[in-house]
C-alpha cells in the first residue's frame, strides 16, 4: 500500500474516537511528507531538529510541526520561530528555555510535560510527582511565552498488552486529575505498535509513523 492509502486509512479508523493524528515524518524525505499532505494530512512530528528545520524550509507553511523527540536545550532556538507543539519537555530547564525562545519570536508556544510510565530507564520524563512540583511552582507560573496543554507518554516496549494498558490508564488518570485546574486538553499516547489500546484509554493524539510510512529507514 503506498503512503496515501495507509493515511486515509488510519484517518477514518481514528476518525469516530475524536483522535489527532501526528504523521511521524522522522528520517522520511520532503516528497514522502509531501504524499501525506496531498492526502490531507497537516500534522507532522519530528524528533530532530536540524531535520524538522530542512523539511519546514522546503515544504508548505501551513504544515503544523510537532516535536516529538527528546530536545537540548541549546537547540531550542531553531525551532521556537515556528514549531506548533512540543511534546518532550522534560525538564524545567528545557521549560524555561523554550519560554526564552518563545519571548523572542514574539509568540507563546504550547507544550506537553512529557511523563515517564514506562519501565525502561532509558525513556525520559517526569514522574507523577516531578510534574505537579513544576506545575505548582512560582517559577513555572512566572513563564508568560509557554502554554502547558497537557501530557504525553510512552508505554513500555513490550508484547505484554496488560502492562501497556496499565501504563497508558495510569497516565489518563493523572491527566484527569489535573485537567480542569491546568486548562488541559491534549493527552499524546499511542505509535503504531499501541495506539488501539492508548485510544481505549483515553489519549486524544496519537502519534504514528510506520504504519503510515512503512519500516523506518535512516538518513
Ligand atoms: C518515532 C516515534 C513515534 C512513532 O513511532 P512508530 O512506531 O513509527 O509509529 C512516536 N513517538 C515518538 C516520541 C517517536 O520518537
């Protein structure tokens, strides 16, 4: 199947449950994004940012980018001018950071906390109880350029589907409970391999790449 179908496809799958699909464009070329967008698709996340910066010079401006990935600090510069969301913040350092980007392009940029639920050590996030320290902090409330507007995860890797179900439930759970203090509305759960079950456990963005794109191959 070529990229169009698979996206149309999933879009009408996705499209009774209310769920925004991120098209995960990593390591995918310009004309490939390009087939995606001409089948509707305006949503695209990169966890790169010297390759979300190429692909947003060449492609069309209306295209909404999402950072997905891990992001320095140092890096935040060359995407505060124009990315849409930011799903990775995971630190308060990185907070600040994007809130100084933000300042100076004049705009106030949305972000994710991103929440570790998994058991592997290697994925970054706050726990449950270092994202209500930050959301309770002055210095958190003093950021003007920085929109909080919700909380993304990622399972742990694994074929065991009770554990993912787990994880993603707790994760919905804490959403919930912070929801309607925060202004909240975006829970990003769910890739390719997860995103049924993150869907039956209340995520409202997922954010899926090979299902759309094929097997990933590196540039
Ligand atoms: C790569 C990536 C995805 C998409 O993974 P697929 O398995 O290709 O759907 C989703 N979220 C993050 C953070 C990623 O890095």
């Amino acid at each position: 199947m070529d990229i169009s179908t698979k996206l149309v496809s999933i879009l009408k799958e996705l499209e009774p449950t209310g769920t925004t699909l991120v098209a995960v464009s990593k390591t995918r070329t310009p004309d490939e994004i390009l087939e995606a967008y001409n089948a509707s698709q305006r949503i695209f996340g990169e966890n790169k940012v010297q390759e979300m910066l190429s692909k947003y010079e060449v492609l069309p401006k209306d295209i909404c980018w999402h950072q997905i990935g891990h992001l320095q600090t140092n890096k935040v510069k060359f995407i505060a001018p124009f990315v849409s969301i930011i799903h990775s913040v995971d630190s308060f350092k990185l907070l600040n950071e994007i809130n100084r980007g933000a300042i100076k392009n004049n705009r106030i940029i949305d972000c994710l906390l991103q929440i570790h639920i998994a058991k592997e050590e290697t994925k970054f996030g706050f726990s449950f109880e270092e994202a209500i320290g930050v959301l309770a902090s002055p210095e958190y409330k003093s950021l003007k350029n920085i929109k909080l507007v919700g909380l993304m995860g990622m399972a742990t890797l694994t074929e065991d589907i009770s554990i993912i179900k787990k994880e993603f439930h707790s994760l919905k759970q804490f959403y919930d409970s912070l929801r309607k203090e925060f202004d909240f509305s975006i829970l990003s759960m769910g890739m390719s391999s997860d995103y049924r079950i993150a869907i039956d456990e209340g995520s409202n963005m997922v954010r899926i790449g090979s299902s759309i794109f094929g097997e990933r191959h590196y540039i």
